[in-house]
C-alpha cells in the first residue's frame, strides 16, 4: 500500500510529517510518498539520522506551500506547484493509493473535489470523524466540510456514513440517527423535520432510528449521527473542549496530595487507556466521505504519532470496498429517482 503524505501541511511541518511516515514505514506495511520541498525534507531526514532516502520513502517535489490564511476556493488553482496540489494529483493519477495532509481543511476539500473528483451523485463531500463509544464507535457526519445543507445533502450523508461504517466499523446495518435538539419527529428547523421525513422514506435502505439528542451521541444509540457541517462542527468542538477539561481536572485532582497521588499509581494504566480514547493523534485523521479516492484529513496540530496513525488509517481504508459500496448506494438512489 502506498500513501502519499502532503509534508509541508500542518502546524509542525515537515518535521512531525517526516517522523510520522517513517514511524509509518517502520511499523506498518506501507510506503509512503513524502510531497514536498526537498532540501526540507532531506533536512529533517537527516535530523533522524539518515544521508539517504530509507527504503518505503520517497520524495515528490512541490515548491510552493499552501498557507492557512490562503483563500481556500482559490489556493489549489493559483499554487498548482504546492505541496497539496502536487500530492492530489498524484493520487488523481493512481500514484498512490490515499492521502493524508495536515493543512488548510478548505483548500484540501476544494482541491478533493476539483483535481480527484466527487463520486457521481453526491452533491457535497462530507467530514466523517469517528467518535468513541461503549459499543466501538460512531461516525458524524458533517463534521465542517458544509456549514450549511439542504435535506437532501443530508441524506446523501446518511447514506456514506452507513457505508463508512459497515466496511470499517464491522456494522452491517448501522443505525442512523439525526442529530436534532429533541427526539420528537416534530423538533428542530425545517431542515431537520424535512430531512426527518426524507430519511423515513429512506428505511428500507436506511436503518434510521430518528433523531438523537447531542447529550445521546456517546451512549452508542446511533452508529452515524447526521448533521450539517456548522452543528458537527460546534459539538465536535464542545467535546474536544470538554474532554480537555476533564482530563486536566482529574490530573488536578489525582495530584493534590500524597493520598490521591497514591490513587493515580494504581489506576494509571486504565486512565492511559481512557486517555487514549480522546486524543486526536490515536485516531489519525478524518476521511473526507464521497470523493473517489480516499482523502484523509490530519488534525491541523498532528504530531509524529498522529501522522503515522492517519498514514495507517488511511491504508485501511484503501484496502476496503468503502468507495466502491457508496457508488453503489449513489447509483441506485438514481435509479430509484428514475
């Protein structure tokens, strides 16, 4: 399996970059094509030890970097030597198997949808993070990529996720939920109660079980939970703000005294264990759901942990018939349109 990596994406590019696709290539059964300015790159190579290119690197050269404070709509056309422009089309030309990058979600999804293409039939692309739960997981979906949606968009994003889940989650008929402030079919905007009705004439495809409340998305009731991308992004936020809390409050108070310091050695190995469950650089990245070819989008922080997990993520999800299964689905909603 091949990845390519944009190396220059990211907080701490190309360094964490770097060291995540050779923890990648040490650890995994991939290779790993590192897209990029060169000289950098030979330069953090070398940092690690290395004077030449170890066997599962490459390098593609880029010269030019697209920065956070680029215009999203306009920086894949106007850099079309950056670092992520030259990585999508190399996936675009079969190159490599998937995609990681770091960097700007907008450039990424715009330069996604532009150079790889969409799937046919969907009409947005959608961010799909996974979200631990008592039952092994469960994807939301958008997550930022549409702050706003149409009832159908929805749908669409049922439809991905239920396949997403299935091929990568072991679900066969994953629940659907929407999220929606009541679980009242009644509750919500109009595009909630529109997509809520939509969704009903969807159950035969659909295993949808209503609307789910966001205090609900960690119980397991839904294995996706659908939304549009500005409500995805706000709970994803709050959770990512509040696990933070948590964890820094039960540090606090695990080392207050020479008791609870006591306590903290005895239950260290299963809180390093339920840390895990909350730190982004375990999970690796997020796929961007109904382009053609897998894209994974790192956290725009992502360490050398985090880089090497999205790498591994990203290799997953090249070997299932997840791209393959959502044509599928997209085309028999046209039939049924038909």
């Amino acid at each position: 399996m091949k990845i390519i990596v944009d190396a220059m994406g990211g907080d701490y590019a190309p360094q964490e970059a770097v060291k995540g696709a050779l923890k990648a290539v040490a650890e995994q059964d991939v290779e790993v094509i590192l897209v990029g300015r060169g000289e950098v790159i030979l330069n953090c190579l070398a940092e690690q030890g290395m004077k030449n290119l170890p066997k599962g690197i490459e390098i593609a050269y880029a010269s030019e970097v697209i920065e956070m404070e680029d215009d999203p709509a306009t920086a894949i056309r106007a850099k079309k030597d950056s670092s992520m422009t030259v990585a999508l089309n190399l996936l675009k030309e079969g190159k490599g198997d998937a995609l990681v990058s770091a960097g700007s979600t907008g450039a990424l999804l715009s330069g996604a949808t532009l150079l790889v293409k969409r799937i046919r039939g969907v009409r947005r692309a959608a961010l799909a993070p996974i979200l631990p739960t008592p039952n092994g997981g469960c994807l939301l979906i958008d997550c930022g990529a549409n702050a706003e949606c149409t009832p159908e968009y929805l749908v669409q994003f049922a439809f991905m996720g239920s396949c997403y889940v299935a091929n990568l989650l072991n679900k066969p008929e994953p629940r659907v939920g929407l999220l929606n402030i009541g679980s009242e079919p009644g509750k919500g905007t109009e595009l909630q109660k529109e997509t809520y009705r939509l969704l009903m004439e969807q159950k035969e495809m659909i295993n949808f079980i209503g609307n789910i409340e966001a205090r609900d998305v960690f119980s397991g009731t839904a294995d996706v939970v659908v939304c549009d991308g500005f409500s995805g992004n706000i709970l994803l936020k709050a959770i990512e703000g509040t696990a933070s809390f948590i964890v820094s409050g039960i540090k606090d108070i695990f080392f207050k005294n020479a008791l609870t310091k006591l306590a903290a050695a005895i239950i260290k190995n299963p809180m390093k264990e339920f840390k895990k469950k909350l730190d982004y650089t375990e999970v690796g990245g997020t796929m961007f759901l109904g382009v053609t070819k897998p894209v994974i989008k790192a956290h725009g922080s992502s360490n050398a942990n985090a880089f090497a997990n999205a790498i591994r993520q990203a290799a997953a999800i090249a070997g299932t018939g997840i791209i393959e299964d959502i044509q599928d689905k997209m085309s028999d909603m046209r039939t049924g349109e038909e």
